[in-house]
C-alpha cells in the first residue's frame, strides 16, 4: 500500500524519537486518534516510567497514552524499520561558545541510518536555523532518491507547555517539504492530528518562521524589560501603561516584563539565527541587543536586592518559584537559577520554594542540591527578603505579603507598593 493511502486508512505506524517537553505531548496527541506508535527515547529511565505509564513531565497527563493499547516504547532504534513516518524531536542546544548545537540531530541520524527503508518519511520538528534539515539530515539520505522514494519535512513544534486555553491540535501546523510530493504527505499525515496546516514553499521557509516567531518574542520582551526600569524611575508602574495600550484593537500586542527570559526557546534559538547571518556576512544587531538587555535585566536584579535589603553578615532570602514560567516544572534556563548562583556568590543565604519543583539537582548556576523550602508563617519571618521570581497560581501570597520582612516582585504580583514591596 503506498504511504499516501497508509495514511488515509490509518494503516501508518508514527515513530516519535525524543520524549520531551515537544514530542511526549505530540505523541500524546496522535495516540488520541488511536494510531500506532512507537516512542524512542536513549534515556532508559524514561522508557521505562512511559512503559508503565507515568509521567516525568508534571503538566503532561498521560490519559491517551492509557486508553491507547497500540503504544510502545524503546530504546532500540532498531525498530525504526517498522515506522512509516519519524518524528525527530531532539533538542538543539548552545555550545558553550554560544554556537548552535546540533549533535543531537547528528548522532540520531547516526543511530537510525542503517533502519531506514524505501517510502518512509522523516520531519524534523526541532527549532533551528534555516537550512539545516537539508544541510544535516539530507546527506544521510543519500541511499534513498528524496522526493521520490523517501520523503522530508520540517514541522517546527508549536509548544506552549502548561497553556490550557490553546488545545495543541488546534495550533496551525507549518509544514515545509523537500518536494511537492514531500508537502502532500506531510500535510496528509499531520492533518491526522492537527486541525490546520499551513504549507510553506520549501523547507528553509517553514524553518525561517519558527525561529522568526521566537526572535519576536525575545526582541519584545527585551523592549518591556528595558521600559519598566524606565517607567520605575518616573514612579509609574508599567503594567499599567501594557493594560492602557492594550486597550488598543489595531498595532499593539501586549508583553509583559520579568526577571529574564527562560526556556529552551527564547534564550537559544535566536542565536541560531544571528550564527546564520554572521556565516552570510551581516550582523543582527537587535537580536544581539535584545539578548543584552534581558540579561542584563536578570544580573540587574540581583544587584537591586543586593543593595537594597538590610545588611548583614549573611542575608538570608528566599525565592518564590524557579520554573522560567507559571504554572508548570521546566527549570531550562531559567533566570532564577542565574539569579540564586548571583546572590549565592554575593554571600546571600538563598532557598527556595516551587510547588512544582520540590528538588534541584546541582547543576551549572550552582553545585549543590537544593530543596523546596514549605511556605508557612514562621518559616517566611526568618528571611531577611523574598524574591516573587516565577508567579505561579498556586501559592498564598496573602501569606507572603504577612509575614515577609521584604518583597522585592519582579511579576507585579502585588499591584501596590507598600513600605516593603520593591518592584525590581
């Protein structure tokens, strides 16, 4: 049966290789439509939790991967021959040099080469720079006759982890294709889950738009984080000034600030785009910027409650929530990690409390294991300060603004300023 009709009568089996924070809820996604699939993954430990059906990622329920009973998963990429159409979700970093990294779309394709066969189809979901599913993964394909026999997509993921008011089918999907008979299959098979598909005219296209949409993203947040000290000096609060101008219904879209970026997104992938324009001769300049100035809002902070809490020997402070966003458990990046290794270094006593982050492991920021402090009153009248880092719903901030000596807010959690909040 060719692939086309494999899919129209879900007769397909989907391979998902890297199951985290884009392909668990992606292969969670196709296995709502009841479809086979495998799901690969080298992390062992991962394999076996998903094997028996937990979930390593706290905002991802697991409810279609139950229900579904034609899922496996494995480390063995051995059974890639059995797929019909790979799904690579592999991370792509930075080096420390600040370079794109993409060794692991390299050592994957290492991994898989020798599984592949005729009419299978592989898409590259990972956000990075323009080119690279032709530069990086087509040289592997050289067995095949791509367009005809073998087929190649770029789908750049869509994924908002812990968005609840945004159903990920119903996310456009953007599709590039090494050919027209690449596009066809592509869209095909992604309509299978994805309610829209917006086909771009080749693969560079579709993966130009992805890094594109973070750069806004990050050119923007760089704007509001530079504007809020601005409007602080003019005692104005800035939020206030983002709620009138959203009141606009044409030209405006509201960002807010905060204490840095974080994520795997916004403080990575643009520079896959700066390292693209360098290799052509030109500089981006606002992208480079923005990236100054959100770092420079993250160690400005640190500075602020340096000189601005009541000194002594050691002060002691803690950090309310180290996720790089509300609401959900991913550290990537986080501007709270950078700012805890500051003020460590600054002589701060600093713990922590995250709901949905009860431990810490040591890593780069700092090089010992920290644990989620409990919120209660006696435990918030021993700091010197508390640092509101990360917003998320679920903690009492009632309790905080109490019992806490300092607050120093960088989420405009507490609209008023009082003798002891400091917006920073």
């Amino acid at each position: 049966m060719k692939l086309l009709n494999k899919i129209k009568y879900n007769k397909i089996t989907i391979g998902v290789i890297g199951l985290g924070y884009v392909g668990l809820p992606l292969l969670k996604g196709f296995a709502s439509q009841n479809l086979k699939i495998i799901g690969f993954d080298v992390d062992k430990k991962k394999i076996i939790k998903l094997k028996n059906r937990i979930s390593y990622i706290k905002h991802i329920q697991l409810d279609s991967i139950r229900k579904n009973k034609k899922i496996i998963f494995t480390s063995d990429f051995q059974k890639i021959s059995n797929v019909d159409l790979i799904i690579l979700c592999l991370p792509t970093p930075l080096t420390k040099n600040k370079l794109p990294d993409l060794s692991f779309i390299k050592k994957t394709m290492l991994s898989i080469e020798k599984y592949l066969k005729p009419n299978q189809t592989i898409s590259l979901e990972s956000t990075t720079y323009p080119g690279t599913t032709r530069e990086i993964i087509y040289p592997y394909l050289n067995k095949f006759k791509v367009g005809k026999n073998f087929f190649l997509v770029y789908s750049p993921e869509r994924e908002d982890p812990g968005r609840k008011s945004i159903l990920l089918r119903n996310i456009p999907k953007v599709l590039g294709g090494y050919s027209d008979r690449c596009k066809k299959i592509g869209k095909a098979f992604y309509k299978k889950f994805f309610k829209k598909v917006v086909v771009t005219k080749d693969l560079e296209t579709a993966e130009f738009s992805k890094i594109f949409e973070n750069i806004f993203r990050a050119v923007n947040i760089s704007l509001v984080n530079e504007m809020k000290y601005l409007s602080e000096k003019m005692n104005i609060n800035f939020n206030d000034v983002i709620k009138a101008s959203s009141s606009k219904p044409f030209g405006f879209m509201p960002f807010y600030p905060g204490p840095g970026i974080g994520g795997h997104c916004i403080p990575i992938d643009p520079l896959y785009l700066s390292f693209k324009a360098k290799q052509k001769g030109l500089k981006a300049q606002l992208i480079e910027t923005s990236f100054k100035v959100n770092y420079e809002t993250t160690k400005r902070i640190s500075n602020i409650i340096n000189s601005k809490i009541k000194k002594r020997t050691k002060p002691k402070i803690l950090i309310i929530g180290i996720s790089y966003k509300k609401n959900i458990d991913d550290v990537r990046e986080s501007p709270a990690l950078k700012i805890i290794r500051d003020l460590k270094n600054k002589g701060f006593n600093v713990n922590y409390h995250d709901p949905f982050n009860k431990t810490l492991p040591k890593n780069r920021n700092f090089f010992a294991k920290m644990k989620s402090k409990n919120l209660n009153a006696k435990m918030l009248k021993k700091y010197d300060a508390v640092f509101i880092c990360t917003d998320h719903d679920n903690i009492d901030y009632s309790l905080i603004y109490k019992n806490a000596k300092q607050i120093f807010d960088s989420r405009n959690v507490f609209k008023n300023l009082s003798e002891k909040i400091i917006r920073v």
